[in-house]
C-alpha cells in the first residue's frame, strides 16, 4: 500500500524532502508558484483570498519536510504517544502560528511586501477554526501547542464540524446567531486522507454465537458512516518539529445506494448521503449543559471510533501486539465527551480480537485518564439507556458487564454496604435510566484529575467523594496552562520585545524565566516602556473595534475587561450591577463625577442559543451600554463596549490592552478558567475570587498585586445551607438597591419596566450564583482599584510583578505534570 512501486533513480527522488530557501528571494518564487499553478490566477488578477490561500500553503511547504520527519521518527522510535482525545479545539488563526514557529515572519513581511502586498491584510483574511465553545476547547489547542514545542509525540483526534462555534451578531441588543462558514473561502490547512478513512458503525443488535467449546456476542450492526481524516500540522516553536491533528469528517460509506438507485429512488439514494453526513455538521455550542441529543452522541462515538481504529491500523507497526497499547499510548479524555471510547476498546479486544474479559479490561484500564472540567452537577454527561441501547447497543452491554464487576469489587471490599455500591453506579435509575459518564471515565481512567487546585480537592470531596475514597492514588490535579507563543509572543509583540530586552529569546520556551522580569518593576524607565506598550495595545485595540464594530473609544481609561462565555456562574451580571451603581451615583450626583477614575469596560461573551437567561443578561449588558455611552453627564467617565462574536482572534487583540481582567464567579464554580491566566500574563491585574485558578494566580503574585474579594467556598456552602435569601441584600444595602431599582425603572429601556424582569426577578427571587451576597465586597474591591490606578508608578510595578510572577501558567508547565502524573511518555 506504501511505498514506491519501482525504485527511483533521479537523484532528486532519493534525496529527502527539503524545505525551500528561507529567504525573500525563496519565499517569492514559492509564494507565486502557489499563486499560478495552485490558486491558478495571475498576481495582477488576485484577491485577497487568493494571496492569503497562497501564502498558507508557502509556509505549509516550510513546515512539511519536518512534518514528514516527525512522522518517520515517531515511526521509527515508537516512542510512546499522547492521544488527545477532545471533541473541541479552539485553534484561532493559524497563519501567524505558523509563520512564528518557522521564523519566517521578517522573510514572509518583506516577501510580501516585494509583491506588493501587505502581510497584515493577508492574515486577517484568515477565518478561525472555531472548533469548540469556550475553555475546554482552546485548552485542548494549547496543549497540543506545547506538546508539538517540547518534542514529545502527541496526536490530537477530533472533530472537523463543518460549521463551528455560531457566529454572534446583535440586532437591537439581542443575540442573534449566524452559521460559522470557516469553510467557505477554501481552508489551506488540513489535508485530506481518503486512503485512511474509517469504517463506522451504529445501531442494530447483538447477538451470541459458538465460537468452538466458548459462547461469543457479536454486534450486527444496522447502518454505517465513512471517517474520513484530515490532517492538520501542529508546529512546535522554532524546533524542527510538528504534531499531527486529525479531525475526522462523517461520509456515507457509497456515494450512492445502488440497491435504491437502480429501484429509481435517486433522490432517495442521495439522502443517505446527507444523513451520513449530518454527524460532523454542526458542534454542539452548549458550553456546561450538555443536552443528551442522539446527533451528539453519534458526533461522540463517531469521532472516538475512528480515532482509535486509526491509532491500532495505522499509527501501530503490523503486527503489533495489542497487549503492549499501554507502553505505546495514553487516551487523555478531555472531559467525558470522548468516554464512549473505553467501551469501544474493550469491545474491539473482547470481540474482535477474542481476549478474555479480564484481560481487555486490564489493557484498556491502563490506555485511559481522564480530565474533569466542571464541578456544576447540570454539567456532568449522563446518556440515557434506551438511546445508548438503540445506538450502541453492544457498547451498553459492555458498559453494564464494566458496572457488574466493578460494583461486586466494592461489595467484597464494603460488605453490607449497599448504599455505597448504589452511590458509585455507573448506570443509575433516577431520574431515567442512565449512565453516567464521568463514573464510567473514573472506573476506566487510571487517573483521574482536575484542572486547577481547588477544583481538583472539590472534585474529589464533592462530586465523586465515594471514588476519591475508594482511590485516592488515582486523583490528581494538574493546573491548566496557556501557550505563551500564541497569547505573549504573538499577541503582544510590544510586551514581548521589552521582555526579551531585558531576559534574552529563551522565555519562549521557558515561562518560569519571567522571574528575572522581577527586579525590572523598580526601574522606572523599564515602567515607562511598560506603560507605552500597553497604551499601543488599547489604540491598536480601539482601531479594531473602530473598524471591526463601528466602536468609538477614546481616551486614557483605565481598562476592564470581562470575556468568557455567558454564564450565571460566571457573573456578569455582578459586573453590571457594578457599571449601573456607578452610573446611578453619577447620575444622581452622589459623587462628584470628576472623582471617578475614567473607565472603559469591554465585554465579549457568547450565550449557549437555548439558554433563555443568558441571552437576557446579554441584552441588559447592550442595553445599559446604549444609555451610558448616550448620556453626557457621564461622558469621558464612563464607557461600556460589547463587541460581538468574541472569539480566539478578538482575544489575542483584548486581552494584551487590558488593565483589568474580572474573574468574579461565585467561588467553587469555575473550574480553572485560562482568561485569567492571559491577563496576567499580558500585565493585567486580577480583579477576582477565590475560585479556579485564580486561587493559585493570587498566591504566587501575592495579595498585593490581586483584587481579591467576595465569599469564600466554604462560605458559599455555609450560606447556602443556611437558606441564602437574595432580597435581604437588596433590601439592606442602599447601593445595591439603587442599582437594581434603576435597571427596573426602565432607565434602560425606554421606560419599558419589564424589559429587563427576568434578569430582575431572577436575582431578587433565585440568584443562585450569590452575585448580590458578593456585591459589597465587589463594590469595596473596585474602589480599591481605582485608588491604586490613580498612582500610575504603583500600578505598573504591580502589573510587571504579575508578569513576572505567572510564568508556571504556561501550558508546557501544564504538560510537564501531565507527563510526570499521569502520562510517563
Ligand atoms: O474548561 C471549562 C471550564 O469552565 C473552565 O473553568 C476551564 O478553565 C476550562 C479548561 O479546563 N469548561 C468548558 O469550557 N466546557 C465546555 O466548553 C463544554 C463544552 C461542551 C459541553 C460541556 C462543556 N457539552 O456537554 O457539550
């Protein structure tokens, strides 16, 4: 099937794959020769499109004789893999990537530049891969990011939707989602492999047959799907290396049915076709409640299917034994999404390769670890039988067999200890009949582990305390991380240069190196430059928003900047209250406006379409942000921005001119976040909770340097045993209620009085997430920041202590303790 069928004798086939010149002159030649004989038009009758399609595969050709060698090294070595099995991967931009991990961003400029043409506009023809919803998927992105930059072998497997993350728009305030089209202009960067496509099956029955002196079952399936691959680069900075991501696209399995075709039914014939594939149409742009969709659930096992068929046919040697699949590879599950895996695996060795059931479940036990992501119990991926029964009916047989004997475990270890054995079922009763994923990932996984310290010990104590008990050695915890190349280096080329200044290139790679940025804040010149770089960040950002969104910011603000999904957990809506509260004091001359330090707060967030409430706060958010920027009595105080559909590309432009970044959810709900982590980075204070990674971004900048405020988790759970009764803050604080009795009187909405009731009630009646229980301390906490803004020498030591205090938050970090904790590749 490999390899050439007769043997070459040019001297140039012989030869290795090798990258062209990395000069202008080189650069040119292949950037025109993919202009003509690839776009196949002439550079005098180009578009942008063209010149940006044409570029990306100039740089795929730099990237692809090390692509082809980590692929005959990996194959050489057999060194144990990574496989990264996520059903999201918020990539961003490539291009630019690219080009930095080639450095041939100087050579690409002037290559540019020598046609004519401008590099800047070229990139920003560049549509994001928007392949996940928020966190989750973005981490996935910047592990495998450091994965690719530490040379350590790594496959990311995943989906190719067709149509990723919505795209946001606002018509009067409301969110309105439009289709992602990444797909549209052309997508230079995966290839397609036909010849590797995967055969997927579903549905139908199992049945038992002989099999010599032993009973065997066997799956029948009733119908099945094509996977067909693409494979896209995944660079490592500037090292000779590139990973590969393979995302697998649904096909039906014959273009045509001919059995249906030749009856005359064409149109029925190419129905098929479409069913088919329907799997990998669309992603799913809930964020934390996941909705139990039977479309979903096939996007789960189709990816996972594929991914570990392709892992034993095609990345294992012929002939490889499958008892050594440990030694070779780890599934990391990121969340529960890819968790139908484990029974597939075992199916494949029980039934396929007729092993004994201990010894299938002894191999694929030590292959899987799984990583939790949430701690909200509406979040937590149950599937109801009777559709994994239709579905997947011998997985859910082989899911019940897991259960029985993992369950007679604990009965022999607890003996009349039914209630425990009930606690740590796979399959519960209530309220239907279902499995619970993050139980059967638990009892697969030989690790188990949490994104950052806190949520780690709630993970274990709260939402699996039976497992935890049962296991300790199995829980860990490893504290997410961000990739310093595409959120420092790339993003905030100012800051970047002042750092590399001062330490030399090496921080790169080597985050903890921002250490030496310490002695830095007492120097004032230093603090200048500091200063001036942030300031070029906010106008390159307010000439973005000028020209991407029709925003107008002006003027030397103090910046706030709240972007993550909308969530009540998140708690946007206690950062309104706290914009409202200011606006009212002004307004009605409680304060002297001239006191207020000038503030312009950005928002950027995307609501899951169905969630109702979220939208709300969305439309309160644009609504209050109209009246505010309207009126002159707060004119040059006061300004709110919403750009719409935030995403990877706005972020690495928001986050580098932020002053501060809002990490306010209610302690004990979110599980890391990362936003955090790239404010911090980027010089930004923390104004935040104790919640998440914040948690640990507060202890190593010190209290000094972090807006610490509001309720602790053990508080949270003290007030919410107690009976926690929002009204009673409303009606003791004068300032609370203030606020809230303006966004009521229809202040903000032409005098509508019920435009914004169900944000109102909501929190007078339910506010499960304590915003007003954290208010004061909020409004207390933000009185702080403006007093320490308003000494602007105070101010930038904090923040280049904060840079130089975060560099553990690397995601090379993050992949170092996978490595050392679970991994051992
Ligand atoms: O994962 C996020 C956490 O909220 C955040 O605290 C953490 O930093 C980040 C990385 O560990 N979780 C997240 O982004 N979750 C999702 O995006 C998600 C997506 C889909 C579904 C559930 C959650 N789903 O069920 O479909």
């Amino acid at each position: 099937r490999y390899g050439p069928m007769t043997t070459p004798t040019h001297p140039l086939a012989l030869a290795p794959v090798t990258a062209p010149p990395a000069t202008v002159d080189g650069f040119v030649k292949e950037f025109l020769r993919e202009l003509n004989t690839g776009q196949g038009v002439a550079l005098s009758r180009s578009t942008v499109n063209d010149q940006y399609l044409a570029l990306a595969r100039t740089v795929r050709h730099y990237l692809m004789a090390r692509w082809l060698e980590t692929t005959r090294h990996q194959r050489e070595t057999k060194e144990k893999a990574v496989g990264y099995l996520s059903a999201e991967y918020l990539l961003g931009r490539q291009l630019g990537n690219a080009l930095l991990a080639t450095d041939l961003g100087e050579i690409a400029e002037k290559a540019m530049a020598a046609c004519g043409l401008d590099l800047v506009t070229l990139r920003a023809q560049e549509v994001e891969p928007g392949l996940g919803n928020g966190g989750l998927g973005r981490l996935a992105a910047c592990f495998v990011d450091s994965l690719a930059t530490m040379s350590i072998p790594c496959i990311g497997y995943g989906i190719r939707y067709e149509y990723g993350i919505f795209k946001q728009t606002f018509v009067d305030g409301r969110q309105v989602e439009q289709p992602d089209t990444w797909l549209s202009l052309g997508e230079p960067w995966g290839f397609p492999h036909p010849e590797a496509a995967v055969q997927v099956d579903f549905g139908g029955y199992t049945e038992t047959y002989r099999d010599g002196d032993v009973e065997r079952t066997r799956w029948v399936p009733s119908w099945n799907v094509l996977g067909l691959p693409y494979n896209y680069m995944v660079p490592g900075y500037q090292n000779g290396r590139v990973n590969t991501l393979r995302l697998w696209s649904a096909q039906a399995t014959k273009a045509f049915d001919l059995a249906i075709f030749n009856a005359g039914d064409y149109a029925e014939a190419v129905r098929a076709q479409t069913f088919a594939e329907n799997i990998t149409k669309v992603l799913y742009p809930e964020d934390s409640t996941p909705q139990g969709k039977e479309l979903r659930l096939q996007q789960q096992y189709f990816f996972v299917a594929c991914s570990i068929r392709d892992f034993i046919n095609q990345v294992m040697e012929p002939g490889f034994d499958l008892h050594d699949l440990p030694e070779r590879v780890t599934f990391q599950l990121n969340d529960t999404h890819p968790v139908i895996a484990v029974p597939e695996l075992m199916r494949i060795l029980v039934d396929e390769h007729k092993w004994e059931w201990d010894e299938a479940w002894d191999v694929t036990k030590r292959c899987f670890a799984y990583t939790c992501h949430t701690l909200l119990p509406e979040a937590l991926e149950v599937w109801p039988v009777d559709l994994l029964g239709r579905l997947l009916p011998r997985h859910l047989e082989i899911i019940y067999q897991i259960n029985d004997a993992f369950l007679a475990e604990v009965r022999e270890r607890f003996p009349n200890d039914e209630l425990r054995a009930r606690s740590m079922s796979i399959v519960t009763d209530y309220p239907d009949r279902s499995v619970r994923m993050a139980y059967l990932a638990t009892v697969a996984g030989m690790k188990v582990n949490g994104v950052a310290a806190l949520h780690s010990q709630l993970l274990a104590d709260k939402v699996l305390p039976a497992f935890s008990e049962y296991w300790p050695e199995k829980f860990t915890n490893v504290t997410n991380g961000v990739t310093p190349r595409r959120f420092l280096r790339l993003a905030n080329p100012w800051l970047s240069q002042l750092i590399t200044d001062a330490l030399g290139v090496g921080w790169v790679t080597d985050l903890d190196r921002l250490a030496e940025l310490e002695p830095y804040a007492q120097d004032e010149d230093f603090r200048k430059a500091f200063r001036e770089a942030k300031q070029t960040n906010k106008e390159r950002l307010y000439a973005l928003l000028r020209a991407r969104d029709g925003i107008e910011l002006s003027g030397d603000h103090l910046l706030d900047v709240m972007v993550k999904r909308l969530h009540e957990y998140k708690r946007q809506t206690l950062k309104i209250l706290h914009i409202v509260s200011l606006y009212e004091q002004i307004i009605h001359e409680r304060v002297d406006p001239t006191t207020i330090t000038p503030r312009t707060v950005v928002f950027g967030a995307k609501a899951a379409p169905g969630y109702r409430l979220a939208k709300e706060i969305i439309y309160l958010i644009n609504k209050v942000g109209e009246t505010v920027n309207t009126d002159p009595r707060v004119a040059g105080r006061l300004q709110i921005a919403f750009p719409a559909n935030y995403n990877v590309t706005l972020a690495e432009k928001l986050i580098p001119a932020a002053d501060l970044s809002e990490q306010i959810s209610l302690a004990g709900m979110e599980a890391s976040g990362t936003g955090n982590m790239k404010f911090a980075l980027n010089g930004a204070l923390t104004i935040g909770t104790d919640d998440g990674a914040n948690v640990e971004i507060r202890q190593l900048v010190g209290d000094d340097n972090f807006f610490g405020f509001g309720m602790t988790e053990p508080e949270v759970a003290a007030l919410g045993a107690s009976g926690y009764q929002p009204g009673s803050y409303y009606e003791s604080n004068p300032q609370l209620k203030a606020a809230i009795d303006l966004i009521a009187s229809g202040a903000f909405s032409g005098g509508d009085r019920n435009a914004f009731e169900p944000v109102v009630s909501n929190l007078l009646y339910h506010d499960r997430f304590m915003a007003l229980a954290d208010f004061a301390s909020y409004v207390d906490a933000q009185a702080a920041v403006e007093a320490a803004y308003a000494d602007q020498e105070a101010w930038s030591k904090m923040a280049i202590l904060n840079v130089a205090r975060t560099g553990f938050f690397s995601s090379d970090r993050s992949m170092r303790d996978y490595l050392s904790r679970i991994w051992r590749a």
